[in-house]
C-alpha cells in the first residue's frame, strides 16, 4: 500500500513539472518580447554604448537607465531581435535617478508591468537584457536576448547617480553584465517587472602561477547586483506625466512583428543593421562591416523579396569600397520599388563610382522627378555637372539641395567652393558663414563642417595655393 501511495505521489510530481515549465517558457516568451536592445551612438566621439529597456505601455513608452541613452546623438531600438527603430522620441532623462522614459512608434508592443510593492527576500528573480553583444561582434551569432535567474537577497540603502542623496536599490544574487542595465528584473512567477537592472559588483581576485606566486589582479563577477525598484520607477515616471497606471496581469506574446516576415531573416537583418551601424560609428571598422555584409546577405537570402534588405546590404558594399556589388544590390531593390528616391540616388553614386557618369546622371534625375525636393540627388547631380563643366547648372543644383535641406553640410561646401572657384570670394565666404550661423548640423556632419571653417580661415587670409575639390555626399 506505501509503494502505491509513493508511486501515485512521484507520478503527481512528475505530471506537474512539464506545466510548471511551459508556465515558466511563457513567461520568459513575453518578458523577451517586451525587452529591447538600446544603442547610443555618439558620432562626433566615435564611440558606441549599449544596454536594455523594456515597454510598459501600448503607445510605446519605453524605460530604460539614463547611462544608457546619455551622450548618444543617434538612438537606435532594436525590439524583438528584428524590427529596427531609429527614431525614438525622448521624454525624460534623469541622470540623478539614473531614469530614462522613450517613445518608440511601434504598433502594440508587447508590455510589462511595474509592481506597487518592494519584494519580499527569497522571491526567485529572472533578469533579460543583452549583456552578451560581445557573440554577436566576436563570433558572429544573430541578435539575441539572454535570461537570468537568481533570488531578491533584499532591500538595500545607497546613494543616487550623480547627486549622492539616499536611494533604495533591490539587491539580487545571480551573475548580471553590463548590457543588463536598463533590463527588467522579473519576478519569475508572475513575469511582474520587480526592479530596473542598474550595476553589478566585480571584485579583485589575485592571480597565481602554478606555483603559488602571484602574478596580478583579474576583474571577477560577485554574483551581486542591484536593481532600481518598480515602486521608485512608477513614482518617476508619475512624476514626469508618464502613469502606467495600476499593474495589470502578464499578456500573452502572441503578437506578429510590424511586416510580419520570417523570422530569422528580419534577426539576420537587425543583426546586420547593428554591426554596420557600430562600424560606422568607428571609423568604419572593416571586421565588423564584413559581418554586417555576411548578415545583410543571409537576410536577402531568406528573404529575397524585401527591398529594404537589399538595399541595406548595398549601403554596406558601397561603405566597403565594393561598388559593382552595391549597384547589384541597388537595382535588385529597384525592381521592387522603382521610384523611391533614395534608393535611385544610391545607385546613381554606384554609377558614377564604377564609371559610368550617363547612367548616374539619368539615375539622379529620374530620383528629382520623383522629389524635387531630394537634397542628396541635387547635391551629387551638382557634383557630376561641375566635373563635366557644366558650372553654372552645378551651382543651381548645390543651391537647390541647400534648399531643399539647410542642415546638408557637404552641400553648402561644394556651393563656396564653387562659388570661390567663379571669383566670387565674397559670396562664397557668405554661404559659409551663414551655415554655420543659422545651422545646427548633426554630428555627422562634422567632416564638412570643419571644412567649411578651413574654407573660411583661407578665404579671409586670401593664401590658397590651391582649390579643393566638389565632393560627393554618400548618404
């Protein structure tokens, strides 16, 4: 009878752990696709940073640390590993609080919700985040997001980022990395978000030979880390006229990604995307361009009807000097969308960088008639008019992409260098200065902006030997 009983008693047992499992993968589903990766670039620096955040409404309000987003003039948000935003609106940054709330438009993101109360000691905690963007610049693995377990150890008293007043932070026990930092720390029950990750705790471990000598210090994880708590979060963002309201029960991720495509060509894109951004951002690194290129490919691949993709991949050819692939790529997604500008204007520089000046021409014309009003085809249409010696129509097409838009730096360039280039020094040294009076250009332009000041300083000292050259805008 006591063998029946314990049989019957594993058998429950066993029963139970597949439904405790599928509870627990549901739970790490949703949390995943509520979870974002943040990119800061920082074009004028050349430098990149990283880190999470997570949604907590239906109109895309996202959370994440302010260190995260601070010193970035490009945000990009990558969410569900595929679907790329860049352009996030920002809503409140809080250095002090270490507290950042975006705006993200996408459609029904998948939400978290913040809970009322501190947690209890004990409470079994899941962290998701990106802390491990080094398998995807080293070693070539797709964007993906990671998960954490570990235990609320509790409540602990410290001080605030930059102001060093009393804050309370929940401390957990379970490995964290940096790219954590912004993430949702889950209470792994109920998926309710229980704190914002925010700072781990390495420790110093001496280092030895075989034979026992020290031979220096290595960096180890504690194991320890600390979270911002939801209560504080809700209060913030309260504060800031951003309530989410009363916490609601985790929602079931179901929902399809914005174009609905195939999963793993829209994460080989995103992947792709990231790596040529960061490549960009530094100095375009030509390891990390080449895997963006090997990503961009297996997305086109599994997807070859995408446009956008295609095109993607030929902005990397061309940003790696390989022209005839980047015209390929251009005219492939020209056969699915003819009159877009941008992409017509794309391949009008891939012909003119592999020869073939009639064929660019055509190309730049054929964008303007579709907008009139497309500063980049002007400016590079101007560019093949000047060489050609066509000066005065070269002129009217700077001046025309200055007009169609003012923050376009190497146009306003290529516009005084032409117009000094005429003997009309005077006007040349007005467009310049005038640009830089009335212009806030973005830190991409910086190049031509710190040419437009060498212009300046010549023109006024009048010791030019020798006229620099039109270029060519490439975005």
């Amino acid at each position: 009878m006591n063998k029946l009983l314990l049989t019957l008693l594993l058998s429950s047992l066993f029963a139970a752990n597949p439904l405790c499992a599928g509870q627990r993968a549901e739970i790490v589903q949703h949390v995943k696709a509520a979870t974002v990766l943040i990119v800061a670039i920082n074009d004028a620096g050349h430098s990149v940073s990283m880190g999470s955040g997570f949604f907590l409404s239906e109109d895309g309000l996202l959370v994440t640390n302010a260190h995260v987003v601070e010193g970035g003039s490009r945000l990009l948000v990558y969410i569900r590993d595929r679907l790329v935003a860049t352009s996030p609106q920002v809503l409140a940054i809080d250095g002090d609080a270490d507290l950042a709330a975006l705006r993200v438009p996408v459609d029904s993101p998948e939400i978290l919700a913040l809970a009322a109360e501190n947690p209890l000691e004990g409470t079994d905690v899941m962290s998701m985040g990106y802390p491990r963007i080094t398998d995807i610049l080293q070693m070539g693995f797709a964007l993906h997001s990671t998960a954490g377990s570990g235990m609320v150890s509790g409540m602990a008293q410290g001080r605030s980022r930059t102001n060093g007043r009393q804050a309370g932070f929940v401390q957990t026990t379970g490995i964290l990395n940096f790219g954590n930092s912004g993430g949702p720390l889950i209470d792994a029950e109920t998926g309710v978000v229980l704190g914002m990750v925010v700072t781990t705790v390495p420790y110093l471990e001496r280092a030895k030979d075989r034979t026992g000598a020290s031979i220096g210090s290595v960096s180890l994880k504690s194991g320890i880390g600390y979270s911002i708590p939801a209560p504080v979060i809700r209060e913030w963002l309260t504060t800031h006229h951003l309530d989410v309201g009363t916490p609601t029960i985790r929602q079931s991720s179901t929902r399809a990604i914005a174009h609905g495509a195939e999963p793993e060509a829209d994460r080989s894109f995103a992947t792709g995307h990231l790596l040529h951004s960061i490549a960009m951002a530094l100095h375009n690194d030509a390891d990390l361009l080449h895997l963006a290129i090997f990503h961009y490919e297996t997305a086109t691949q599994l997807k070859p009807d995408a446009p956008w993709m295609v095109r993607n991949l030929g902005l990397a050819y061309a940003d790696d000097g390989q022209w005839s692939r980047a015209l390929q790529a251009y005219r492939k997604g020209l056969e699915f969308m003819p009159h877009d500008a941008s992409l017509l204007t794309d391949a009008g520089l891939a012909w003119e960088r592999t020869g073939n000046q009639g064929q660019a021409v055509a190309s730049y014309r054929a964008a303007l008639r579709v907008n009139g009003d497309f500063g980049r085809a002007h400016n590079n249409l101007g560019q093949i008019l000047w060489k050609t010696g066509h000066q005065e129509e070269a002129i009217s097409e700077f001046r025309a992409a200055l007009e169609a838009d003012p923050m376009m730096a190497s146009a306003s360039y290529n516009l005084g260098v032409a117009l000094e280039f005429k003997g009309q020094p005077v006007e040349a040294l007005n467009t310049w200065e005038s640009f830089l009076q009335q212009t806030v250009a973005p830190a991409t332009s910086d190049e031509w902006i710190q040419k437009i000041r060498e212009g300046l300083t010549r023109l006024k000292t009048a010791v030019s030997p020798a006229l620099p050259t039109i270029v060519t805008s490439t975005r």
